[in-house]
C-alpha cells in the first residue's frame, strides 16, 4: 500500500507503508543515539575544563590523615617520606614510545604518621633477558615528591586470574597489593613528577575526558540516519512507464 504517490515529470515518488514505518523507527533511533553521544561529549567537555583547571591550583599536601579520594583526584599533590623500596613492585607490559618495559610503583612512608602514599616512580625499559628482573634505583634519605593524584582501582584493573610473580605484576590490584604490604595506604595513586636521579622516565600523558571518542561515536550516528534518509528517498523513486503516443495507440486499435 503507497502513502502517497508524487509524480514529477518521468518520474515517480511512491513509498510503501511497511518500508517507511521501519526506516522511520531506525532513523529515529540513530539520531537519538547520535544526541546522546553529543550530550555525553558536552559532558566530558565541562569534565575536561574542570580536570584542566584543577592542574593549575596548587598541590594539595598529603600528611598523615586518610585523604578524601574524589576531592583529589587529577589534583596536583605533594608529599614528604621515605621510600619503603622492600614493596616496590614493577607493573609489566607498559609501553613507552614502542618498547616494552614497566612502570616502578613504591610506597612512600609519609613523615610524621603510619600512612603510606602509593608512588608511580616511572616507566624503566625491559632488559633483553625478561627473566632478570630489574632493581631501579631508589633514594634512601628523606624525599619532597610532587605528582598527580590518579585513581588506582580505574586505571590499574587486575585483569583475568592473572596473578603476581614476585615483584612483577600484570596490573595493580590495590586491595590485594595494601593487605599484602600491611600498610594503611592513601586512597589515590601518585604519578610522580620530580626529577630524581633513578633514571626511569616521567613522561605522563595530559588527563584526557574522552570528549573526542563521544563527538566520534556521534558523528558516526549522524552519518547512518542521513544515510538511512538519503537511501528511503532513493528506493522509492522509480521512472513512471512510458505512455504509447496517440497515434500508435488508434493504430493498434484499428484492425
């Protein structure tokens, strides 16, 4: 059944109901998943000035008492100690500009108190002989670190039933890593960012929100409703038959 039938010179528009109901319902749907993701970049975005602007303030002093996580995260810290290199641990896999090595993560003992600050010290290229297991070397005396506060349950996941070998750990499982240490660990992981003459490198990435992957996925949805507009349009349009001429119709008439 046609919803209606347009006739423009040699050609016909005529959809079906069927057809236009169908095409209808999955335009609808990829332009609303296109204004989610577009919502959701908007999001990020604001998210993105805020992370932004809290890099600009002045670190945050970590002492002895618990920190409250979500009111420093992505915040620049600072902190005094000494590092407790009988726990440090290398996380492995960690790639740095193509060549595999590992990030060094050591507890800091905070000066004046019981609780340790978990620090990401750097990433240290693997040796040739992955069963040799690298020992960085690490500052004895009393430290003043900056760095940034990240938190360790996102972006470290133990994944799978993957578990240490020593020193070497696939990911960081933070509850497993501070119950085996034994000690009251800070809520947040340091990537350091003071120079210190052990040789590992502090390059860390800008905190990145996500906007450009949402305004991707959006753009992507956009993309499919046009498309799913442009090709209703296409499949409904048919050149209308040709009519016989008068004079070959009487023709075919007469006997």
């Amino acid at each position: 059944m046609h919803l209606l039938k347009l006739r423009v010179g040699r050609w016909v528009f005529a959809p079906t109901l069927l057809p236009t109901l169908a095409a209808l319902f999955f335009f609808l749907l990829t332009l609303w998943l296109g204004n989610w993701q577009s919502g959701r970049a908007e999001e990020k975005r604001a998210m993105q000035v805020r992370v932004d602007a809290a890099m600009r303030e002045p670190p945050v002093h970590v002492g002895a008492e618990a920190l409250d996580r979500v009111s420093v995260l992505d915040r620049r810290i600072e902190v005094t100690g000494r590092f407790d290199d009988a726990h440090t641990i290398l996380l492995d896999n960690r790639v740095y500009q193509g060549r595999a090595g590992y990030h060094v993560l050591t507890p800091l003992r905070i000066e004046g108190g019981t609780r340790a600050l978990l620090v990401n010290r750097g990433w240290l290229p693997a040796g040739a002989d992955r069963s040799r297991v690298p020992h960085p070397p690490v500052a004895t005396d009393m430290v003043h670190l900056e760095g940034r506060a990240i938190d360790p349950h996102s972006r470290y996941l133990e994944l799978g039933n993957a578990s240490p070998q020593g020193r070497v750990w696939q990911n960081l499982d933070f509850e497993r890593y501070a119950a085996q240490v034994g000690l009251p660990l800070q809520p947040v992981l340091m990537l350091q960012t003071s120079p210190q003459p052990d040789g590992l490198m502090r390059d860390w990435p800008r905190p990145d929100t996500g906007v450009v992957t949402h305004v991707g996925y959006a753009f992507q949805w956009y993309s499919l409703a046009s498309t799913l507009a442009v090709l209703w349009l296409a499949l409904n349009i048919r050149r209308a038959p040709t009519e016989p001429a008068r004079g070959e119709e009487t023709k075919k008439k007469c006997p």
